[in-house]
C-alpha cells in the first residue's frame, strides 16, 4: 500500500481526502491495489500519510460509496469486485447523489438548463390549476377537454418550419422518449421491423426499437449527417423501413444537416418508402431549414419537447404525423396511455399560452450559450463542434487519450462526461471523443473549473494509452 503514494499529503495543496481518495481509486484501476486488498486502518493510513484520521476516514467513504471499496464490519476495508456497468438511468440518478455529496463535482452527463423565470411561471401556474374546476380532477382526459391545449401546442410547434399544423395533427406525449415510441407503435409492421439509425445516435432511438423488437441498423455519416449512398445500402440490404435521425442538431455531435442534404435523403426515402422519424429534441434556437416533416410531408414524421428550453421536469412531449396518418398516432397515445393527466395538459397550457413565454425562452437560450461559451474558450484550442444553441459540446480527442480512459480520467477529477462509445450500437465502432453537456445549474464559475480540470487532462495524456 505504501508504494502508491508518491508523497506524503501532509502539505499537498487542496482538499486532502480527494487526493487520498484518487490515489486509491488510481491504484484500484491501474491494478496496483487488487480485489480484495486489505487497506490499512483509518489511523494507520493517517499516520503514515501525515493527516488527520478524520481525513481517510472520508476518503474511504467516498470510495465505498461508489462502490470501489467494500466495508466489512470488524474485518476492515477492502478493494470491491468490480461490478457491471450500470444503466445510464440508474447511473444518472448516482450523479445527483455524488452532486449532493461533494460539492465540488460537476455532472456534464446531461443538459441541465437554466432557471430564467420559468419556475416561478410554473409555480404561479401550478397554483392557477389548483384552483380549477373540482371535475377537472375527477374525469378521464377527453379529447374535447384537452382542445384548448393541443392548440396552445400547435402554435408552440408551428414556431418551426414543420409544415403545416393544425390542433387536430398533434399529440401530446410524455417527453420526447414517449414521444418516439408512439410514432414506432404507429408505424413498425411485420415480425421484424428494421429502423436505421446514425451510426453515432441517442441512445433512445436504440432504446425504443428494441422494445418494440425491432432490429437497429447503422447508417454512415460525414460531416453533414446522413450519407445518402451508406442509406440506399442499408435498405437494399435489410429491407428497412425507417429512418430516425436528428438533422437540425445531431445527439451527440452537434451536427447539422443541411438542405440539400436533407433533400436527397426525402427522394431515397421516397423511392423505397422509408418513414422518416425526426428528432427535435436538443434544439435551442431557430432551425436553420426545413424540417423533413415540411420536405416530405406524406413520409415524415416530427418529434419535439419542452425539455431543453423550459424544463424536463414536467415530461412533455410532441408528436406529429404524416398528411392524413394522425388517426394512427392517436390511436397508438390512446391505446397506450389515454392521454396526458389533465392537471399537467392544463398546466402545459398556462404555460404555452403565458404572455411572458417568448421572454423567457430567450433568456434561457441566452443564459445556455454564455456556459458554451465558457466551454469553448476552454477547450477552443482543440476539436471541437459547438453552437451556442446546441447545450452540449463534441470533442474528438487529441492523441494519446482513448474515450474511455479520458472520463475515467475526468470523473477522477470531478467531471462526469459521456463517452462516444455510449452513442454507438453494440457491435458498431466509436471515435474517441466525448460529449460535454451543458450544466447551468452549477455557477457558471464552477462550471468553468470543470472546463479548465478537463483542459489539463488533454494537454497531459498519459504515457501509455489504456484500452
């Protein structure tokens, strides 16, 4: 054990129990201390290191909470089994509790938008729903009832260029996840559908295929998004009979697809009569050009949220169908779920109808793109893809770094970052890179210490590459 230790402590400048607790964890993942190592006890370790007990007693619990080390009452304390990777939904609720545990780490695992006035709204909405009619908490959802919110929706949608929308075309969904799933349930026939997808995607697009038992194949990319000829050698191949894509912003690239892009990929579609499921779910500002909802409205299908630019919290979605194909939408929602609860689609309605929405919106976008900001004048000097309404960062690293040693690395230094490999199908090949969300919800000062922790990561590589 005393081999791990480059120094003792007892000088060493910032918070001592983070340095004990990096060392082991180093010395765990480099295989210097292996399973099942007795480590010494807490007074021992402090003695030999020139700290206070109190100190490793903290940095054991840190460690035995994450679950390197394992704690055995009156035998001591030992290195952990390594265990499985966990799923990333039960690994994001563990990033609120490290969060809540040490202040000091930052979690960029997702986009955490920024509080400009919305919660207030929400709050004084809330109140106004409390005050609705008795009924109104007593019945199940109607579609006459929900009336006034689907067009309070159409309008909120209508904002982009998605083709023509009327109240009747939307269906209100349970956040864009929900979202995509209706629209899979609307349209996958046959024993084994086949969906294409980015050979980089969200993981949702994943996700919802495989529940539905349908098969996920990888489509090609370049710096524009989809390559048509990689989509035409996917159907001829498979037989695929559907397209999910993010055109207007790529999870997790950032990347945009352009027009006449956009067009070669609706005449493929056409052709071999592909359905088209867009995600517009990460966009926060104007769209930049049509929507394939808008270039190929007999094919395409649109999917969007209030989750990046109001709040996730309220798990509200969007869903839009093809010309003269809403009947299978709804049905799909009504046969699933009935329908949003109605306190929440009337919430959803104070909200979209609030004078003081574009406002805020605004704000919102403004106040995410000084974080982007901060992110690239950190980070600027190496391969980076950014746009200031895009709540997240791609960057491929420099030589040296591997994506997965590279967020082990910076999770060792307090910053959670998701790693290419986490967008990429099972058997499919990941670059080494890293998506960096955006976290308004840390001081924007913190936020850039974590920008800077991640920028001496990459100008020091290790030696020796991990695998």
């Amino acid at each position: 054990m005393g081999t791990i230790w480059p120094q003792s402590l007892s000088e060493a400048k910032g918070p001592k129990y983070k340095k004990v607790a990096d060392t082991i964890r180093s010395a765990v993942d480099l295989g210097s201390l292996k399973t099942g190592a007795k480590l010494p006890p807490v007074r021992d370790l402090a003695y030999q290191l020139g700290i206070t007990p109190g100190t490793v007693a903290r940095a054991y619990s840190i460690l035995t909470d994450e679950g390197v080390l394992e704690a055995e009452v009156g035998r001591g304390t030992f290195v952990a089994e390594k265990k499985k990777p966990v799923p990333d939904d039960v690994w994001s609720r563990q990033l609120h509790l490290l969060e809540a545990r040490d202040p000091g780490h930052v979690s960029l695992f997702s986009p955490r938008i920024a509080d400009m006035g919305q919660v207030a709204a929400m709050r004084e909405a809330l109140h106004k729903v409390a005050e609705g009619e008795a009924r109104s908490f007593l019945n199940y959802p109607t579609r006459d009832a929900y009336l006034p919110v689907r067009q309070a929706a159409a309008a909120w949608v209508s904002q982009s260029p998605v083709g023509p929308v009327s109240e009747s075309d939307v269906v209100l969904t349970h956040g864009g996840q929900n979202g995509l799933m209706v629209v899979l349930q609307a349209i996958l026939t046959g024993p084994q559908p086949v969906i294409m997808v980015e050979d980089l995607t969200y993981a949702g697009f994943r996700r919802a295929a495989e529940l539905l038992r349908a098969q996920v194949v990888e489509v090609a990319m370049d710096e524009h998004g989809i390559r048509p000829d990689s989509m035409e050698l996917a159907i001829r191949k498979t037989g695929a009979s559907v397209l999910c894509t993010s055109p207007e912003v790529h999870n997790p690239t950032g990347l945009h697809t352009p027009l006449e892009r956009r067009k070669e990929i609706v005449r493929i579609a056409r052709r071999h009569e592909v359905q088209i499921v867009e995600d517009d779910c990460y966009r926060l500002g104007e769209t930049r050009t049509s929507s394939y909802r808008a270039l190929a409205p007999e094919l395409a299908w649109h999917v969007s949220s209030i989750s990046k630019i109001l709040t996730p919290a309220l798990r509200v979605g969007f869903a839009l169908a093809p010309e003269g194909r809403s009947t299978e939408l709804r049905r799909a929602a009504e046969y699933g779920y009935f329908g949003l609860a109605q306190p929440l689609a009337e919430l959803l309605r104070i909200l979209l109808t609030d004078p003081r929405l574009p406002d805020l919106v605004a704000a919102v976008r403004g106040e995410m793109a000084r974080y982007v900001r901060v992110a690239v004048n950190a980070l600027g000097a190496f391969d980076l893809t950014w746009n200031p309404d895009v709540p997240f960062v791609w960057l491929r690293l420099p030589s040296g770094w591997r994506a997965a040693a590279f967020t082990r690395a910076a999770e060792a230094n307090g910053v959670q970052i998701r790693s290419a490999d986490e967008f990429a199908l099972r058997d499919g090949r990941a670059p080494h890179a890293v998506r960096i969300a955006i976290n308004a919800h840390v001081p924007l000062r913190q936020f850039e210490e974590a920008m800077l922790r991640l920028r001496a990561l990459l100008d020091n590589p290790p030696e020796q590459i991990s695998v």
